[in-house]
C-alpha cells in the first residue's frame, strides 16, 4: 500500500502519459538551453548599449564642458588683461580714441571674442564689435542721453555715421551685476540691444585708489572709487553652433538649460532660443516648449524627475522612455564656476541610434537558435521511438494479460534493458497463469463463505432497522424538542417536533445543517455555538438554560426555550457530540411579563396615594390573607409647614353648575395645585371638596419646609388669578381663594387595615385649618411661627389678634408677597427644576 499510495494520489491525466512523450522533456531541455543562450545575447547586448551610450554621451558631455568652459575663459582672460593694462597705467580709460584702437586690436585676436565695451559711473561708453562692416558705439557727455553707432574701416578708424538711440549703460544687467558683486561678474542671460541676439555678458569693475586720511603712525589710508566696468559681449549663438558641430549618435540633440530659470541656454537644433509677446517682449523657450521632440521629451521627462534644474546636484544617466517618445539615453551634467555660471548640459540620443546593429547580430542568433532547436527536436524524436517501440510492444502484451489473453510472449531486443524487461515479462506471464487457476479454486471457496455471511448480516441489519424505528417513535412522542450535533457542531438528527419548530420538513432535513442555517440573527447563533462549545470542551451539562429565538418563517416571531444541553461519551468516555433538548416556554414567559406589568401598574397606584416610605412599610406588614398587623404606621415629625386652601365661593356654584362641569373646573385647579406642589417638593395630602392641604418637610425632612409652602401659597394665587378671565366670561363672577398656613409638629402616617390614607394630626394642623377658615378671601393668614421664620425674606402685614377655637386670641399676619432677594432665590429654583406648567 505505501508504494501504490503516492501514485494513486496524482491525477489521472498525468499518471496515462505515453513513452514517446520522452521527448518533451529532452526538447523543453534543448530548447531551455538555446533560450537562455539568446536571452544572454541579448542582455549583454543592452549592456554593451548602455556602456556604449554612457561612453559617447561621457565623451561628448566632456567636449562640450572643455569649449564652454575655454569659450567662457578666454573673455575673462581679455577682461583681467585689460584691468592689469589699467592698473599698470598702460590703458588710459578716458582717452576713448586710445581705448577705441585698443578695443580694435583685441577683438581680431581669437573669434571667440568679437564685442568689447566700457562704461563708466558718469554714463559713458565705448563698444568695439567686429563683423561686416565693424562698427563703434560711443556715448560721451556731448552725446548723452544717445550713443551714437559708427562703421569702422579696417584701419579701425570711424567711417560713417549709422544711427543713434537712448542708451544708459548704468542700467544694463552687465553693468548692475559687476557693481553689485564688486568683481569679476557674469550677467544674467539678456537679449543684446544691437543686434537682438540672446547672450551673456561677464564684467568686471575698475577701481581707482584715492588717498584720504593718515593714521597716527603716518601710515596713509586710500579709499577705492569705482570708475567704470568692463565687459565683453558673448553670443550664446556660438554655442548653439558649437553644438551642431557635435555628432551625437545619428539623431542625437544637446542643449544647455540656465539651472535658475530653466530656460535653454544653447541647443543643436535650428530653432530660436527666444520669442517675442504681444508687447514685442523677448520670452525665452525652456526644453518642453521647444519644437524639437526630443528636446522636448527630454525636458518634459527632466521636470517629472527632478521637479527644477536646481535640484540636479550631481551627473545623472540612464535610458528612459519619456511621455509619447521612444527610449532614448540621456545624460545630464551640472556646469558651473566661481563667477555665477550655473548651468546643466543635457545629451538625448534615441536608444536605437546604438542598436541597431545589435538588433541585427540578435536576429541571426535567434535564427541560428531555432535551427540548431529544430535539429535537436528531430534527433530526439529519432531516438525517442527507437527506445520507445520495443517498450510498446511489452505494454500491448501487458494490456492483452490484463483483459484475461495469458497466452502472451514478448520479443528479444537489441537493447540490453528492454531485452532483461522482455524475459521478466514472460516469466511473470508464466507466473499469472498458474496463479490464476489457483485464484479460480479459492474463489468458489470464498463465494460460499461470502453468501453465509451476508445472509447473517441481513439478519442483524434487520433486527437494528426495528431498534431505530423503535427510538424514533420514543423521541417522536415525547413533548420535548430533542437534537443532536457533533463536535464540529454540525447537527446529526433531531425528532419530529424538534424539526416542526424549526421549519423543516422532516427530522432527516436537519443533517449537515449548523445554527447559522437555522437561526437569523447570527450573534444569536454564534451564541448557541459558544455555549455547545463549553458543553464539549468541559464536559459538563447545562440544565434549563433560558433564551430567546426569532421563529424560522415569514413572521420571525419571539420564541422563549428552555434548553439543557448534554455531552455524549462513546465507550472510552470520550465526548462525540452532544444532545440538546428544548422546551418552548413562551407562554409561561408572557404570562410572567404580564404579570410584571401589572404589579408596576400597581406600585405606581399604590404610590399615588401614599408616600414611597410609608408604602414599603406598608407592604412589609401584609399577612397571607391580604390584611395588614393592628400597629399604626405613623411618624413623629418636628418641624412640618400646613397650607390649607378653600375656593371661596365655590360651593353655591354647584346650584348653577351641573356636576360634571363642577368636577372639571376643580380638576383643572387641582392640577395646577399639583404641579405646585411637585416643584416644591411638597407632599399632597388631600382634598376635602374645594378645599385643598398640602403639607412640606414629610416623609422625608427638608431645609427648610416654610419658606416652600410660602412659595406654594403665592404660586397658587398666581394659579387662581389666571383663572379669572376664563372664570368671568363663563360664569359671570370672578374666582378667589383663602390661605391658610402654620409651621410646627406633626404626627403623620397611615392608620386601621383598610382603604389606607395617609394624614396628618396635630394641633398644628388644627391651627393651619383655623388661619384658612377664619381668614380673608384672595389672602394668605400666617402665625407668628411662619413670620418669625420668614420676616427676613418675606412681605408681612399684622392683621393683629384673633381668637382662636380651641387657642384663644392669637396674633396673625398676612403674606403679600417676597422681598427682592426671595424672589431671585425661587426664580433660580424655577429654572433649574424647569417648566411645570
């Protein structure tokens, strides 16, 4: 079995390949090789184009660094010269006929300077141009603001007059850059003044020394006074000309780029190096706008790399393929010196400029390659079926074995191996034969033996079959939903009322099915899975877990079960699944919520009607018969505040009213005097017909109990007075209301076994009851206790002594309403408690 495992165990396809197909692998082998030959061919080929390219633009790059830099040199050479000429007193600067004869000989020494000038602080100049004819630019003190441009015969002497024009040579960017850096100076590019043509002009300042004082050791100080500039004139044209000079591959461009402004400097190509704007003013090209394309790939693909020319810092090469352009190499060379010159040089040769030979070598190679492959395929092939055929012939013979033909020899080879293979094949052929005739002896024994045994087995197979029915009409009928799942949670069976609750069509539906397929939401299922997961891995049950499930089905009701759960053992006591089973107790569920409802509907009538600490106290004394213990519940309390309050007039409105509106009328007033009373904390007691009490500092003690019945018995004016308009229009007669109010102890609780309320007594509350029935319509009678606590705080007026039932003569006060600071007191309290009505 281990020799036969590993080769069954690969696809089919593969394991019926022919011999003959041996010579894939020798041909993949050749054709391996010559590909890999090509592709070295052709990657040293890149190589040799890279290094070939890198050279050239290397010898070119050197070529044009070496002209720049001598063309740029000689013109600060001439101007050092000509300084030392001043300096030495061989040069007189302001003997212009000298300095014209002067200039003429300079400029026929070397072409690469054909233009010398000099201006001076008062503003006048002398320029020297060779060319066809030579001229002379001159602006002295009589010619000023103008020069004035004369030809030159070859003698150097003027000729005839050409024309005049403004002209500051203080002004020019030559004359400022010199002034300004107090040296040698190169000015920014500019377009000549005559003839227009884009240049650079280097400078250099002459200085005179000029004594001024004498230090204390005798020793003189000079002070140096600037007395003109020197400059030359250099055509950056001569560059550009230089450059097409150059050979740079057959297609090849170069420019130069001012690194500052990245504008172009000098280009091999024909195109100007600058244009003129509407207002006639010369714009520079940079290296994307030229009209050249390869200028103007190599300038697009510089400025995605390098963003400016400032950031080119050092020599950078490679082949690249810019933006709508084939791969060309480029070269890029920053070139710079002491004097300001800041400029890079750029070399762009198409890539096929250098490969187009090679293209040609890769050609023949390639071809050279498929014939030696073509060859070698044939040779394979030619010795493939060589081996091959002998081999063919056993394998036929095999098959013939196989299909029962044992009759069956295989031929001799010439070929060593094959002819060792022939002689095993025949032995084994022999071998077959008898082992055949054997295998037919055995194999009626064992057809016997076979026909006994399955006659047992179908014996067993149908006592089991009546021993599962049997199991299932047991789980069928119990009332219980009864599943079971194995250790991958997967479930294996459930009974039939398991199967109706969940929506399937039978017991059989639910194999291979998990929660997730059973239940919507999946963190209810996932929760189902981590409890059966617990089950399993702690081998402990769960008994009588209570959860809810939404129903499988269109109305995906709230089911509640009753679920205990059960690991399941084999015979070694390892756990194999599990065995759940559920019991849907969403009756007894809704029956307990119902019930829940209906004892906080009665907690919150219960409360209603007594205070929350005489009501727990109350509850605590019920007996099983629903009556309460024979002891009082009441409380002593030491400083309480009774309001009684009587709508004067209202009992005759009952003759004129008919009692449903009476009662309306008084429930709206008694509303209000609620609301009151909850937003001062004040404990309602009763109301006897119109007449309303109210008590403050019970069942729990507050800071201070008659300042807040004070504000409870203003507020209620305040209620009845708004009351009035609709009063009158509706009964003709205006509504008013007596206080009556007393501070002082209390007795207060619930008394007797049934119909409880909650009351007060007390002579103090006998007195509250006396200050509102004897007192005054739209007024609030207070005693002594109230004003003595409230005097501070309060407007009172003495109403003098009364007598009192049951108390004597008793002196009374009137309260008409708050001091200042009372009422920025209850207005802070009316903000933080909120609106009430």
């Amino acid at each position: 079995m281990k020799l036969v495992q590993p080769i069954q165990s690969i696809p089919k396809r593969f394991r019926q390949l022919r011999l003959r197909w041996l010579v894939v692998p020798l041909v993949l082998q050749v054709a391996g090789a010559v590909g890999l030959t090509g592709w070295l061919s052709l990657r040293n080929g890149q190589r040799a184009v890279n290094d070939l390219a890198a050279r050239l633009s290397g010898e070119i790059a050197a070529k044009v660094e070496q002209h720049v830099q001598g063309y740029l040199g000689t013109s600060e050479l001439f101007l050092r010269i000509d300084a030392a000429s001043v300096a030495t007193g061989n040069l007189n600067l302001n003997d212009f006929a000298a300095l014209q004869r002067y200039f003429w000989h300079q400029v026929h020494i070397t072409p690469e300077v054909s233009t010398l000038y000099y201006g001076n602080a008062e503003g006048n100049f002398l320029q020297v141009e060779r060319g066809n004819p030579s001229t002379v630019s001159v602006r002295t003190t009589a010619t000023a603001p103008n020069w004035r441009i004369y030809t030159l015969n070859k003698q150097g002497q003027r000729d005839r007059f050409v024309s005049s024009r403004p002209y500051d040579p203080r002004k020019r960017p030559w004359y400022r850059a010199a002034v300004a850096r107090g040296g040698l100076a190169w000015s920014p590019i500019y377009v000549f003044t005559e003839p227009p043509v884009l240049g650079i002009t280097p400078a250099l300042p002459v200085y005179t020394s000029n004594p001024s004082t004498v230090t204390a050791s005798g020793t003189p100080l000079t002070t140096e006074t600037l007395k003109g500039v020197l400059a030359i004139d250099l055509p950056l044209e001569q560059l550009s000309t230089f450059l097409r000079g150059l050979k740079v591959g057959r297609t090849g461009e170069m420019f130069i780029v001012e690194r500052l402004t990245g504008a172009l400097v000098a280009t091999s190509s024909e195109e100007p190096l600058f244009l003129r704007d509407a207002q006639n003013q010369p714009q520079r090209l940079k290296p994307e706008e030229s009209r050249d394309p390869r200028i103007r790939a190599a300038g697009e693909f510089l400025r995605e790399r390098f963003g400016t020319y400032r950031q080119v810092s050092k020599r950078y090469q490679g082949i690249v393929r810019p933006k709508g352009s084939d791969r060309v190499f480029i070269d890029v060379l920053p070139l710079e010196n002491d004097y300001g010159l800041d400029w890079v040089t750029v070399t762009v040769v198409p890539e096929r400029d250098f490969t187009s030979q090679i293209q040609e070598n890769t050609r023949i190679t390639a071809l050279l390659c498929l014939g030696a492959l073509g060859l070698a395929v044939l040779m394979a092939i030619a010795t493939t079926r060589w081996i091959v055929d002998p081999v063919s012939r056993i394998s036929r013979a095999a098959e013939a074995i196989a299909e029962g033909n044992l009759n069956q020899t295989a031929a001799a080879s010439p070929i060593l191996e094959v002819d060792r293979l022939a002689e095993s094949f025949n032995r084994m052929a022999f071998q077959l034969r008898q082992a055949f005739a054997a295998w037919e002896e055995a194999n009626q024994n064992l057809e016997l033996k076979v026909q006994q045994r399955t006659a047992a087995l179908t014996l067993s197979e149908a006592k089991l079959q009546e021993k599962e029915r049997y199991l299932r009409l047991i789980l069928d009928s119990i009332p219980q939903h009864v599943f079971w799942k194995d250790t991958d949670l997967v479930f294996q069976g459930c009974n039939k009322n398991w199967a109706e609750a969940a929506g399937l069509e039978n017991p059989e539906a639910v194999i291979g099915l998990t929660d997730f397929d059973l239940v919507r939401d999946p963190e209810a299922a996932e929760a189902f899975r981590e409890q059966d997961r617990r089950v399993i891995e702690s081998d402990r049950p769960v008994w009588h877990a209570i959860a809810p499930k939404q129903k499988p089905g269109a109305t995906g009701e709230t089911i509640w079960l009753d679920i205990s759960k059960i690991p399941i053992h084999d015979n070694q006591r390892r756990v194999i699944g599990l065995l759940g089973v559920v019991e849907d107790i969403t009756l007894r569920k809704q029956a307990e919520e119902a019930l829940r409802r209906e004892q906080e509907k009665s907690e919150r009538l219960l409360l209603n009607i007594l205070p929350r600490t005489v009501a727990d106290r109350l509850k605590q004394n019920v007996q099983p018969d629903g009556s309460t213990e024979s002891e009082p519940i009441a409380q002593h309390f030491e400083e309480v505040s009774i309001l009684f309050a009587d709508i004067v007039g209202f009992t005759p409105l009952s003759s004129q009213l008919p009692p449903i509106d009476l009662v309306t009328w008084l429930n709206r007033i008694f509303s209000q005097f609620d609301h009151l009373a909850e937003r001062h904390h004040l404990e309602k007691i009763k109301t006897l017909g119109d007449a309303y009490m109210v008590a403050a500092g019970l069942p729990l003690p507050m800071e201070d109990p008659t300042a807040a019945m004070a504000n409870m018995a203003l507020d209620m004016q305040r209620v009845i007075h708004g009351f009035q308009d609709e009063f009158q229009q509706t009964l003709g007669r205006s509504l008013e209301i007596r206080i009556g109010m007393n501070t002082g102890p209390v007795i207060a609780g619930v008394i007797g076994i049934r119909k409880f309320i909650y009351d007060l007594w007390g002579d103090t509350v006998n007195i509250a009851s006396r200050m509102e029935s004897q007192g005054l319509a739209s007024r609030i009678q207070v005693t002594e206790t109230v004003y003595q606590a409230l005097r501070d705080r309060y407007e009172f007026e003495s109403r003098g002594e009364i007598d009192v039932k049951g108390r004597g003569p008793m002196r009374t006060y009137w309260l008409t309403g708050r001091q200042t600071t009372a009422v920025v007191d209850v207005v802070a309290a009316a903000i933080d408690s909120g609106p009430e009505f």
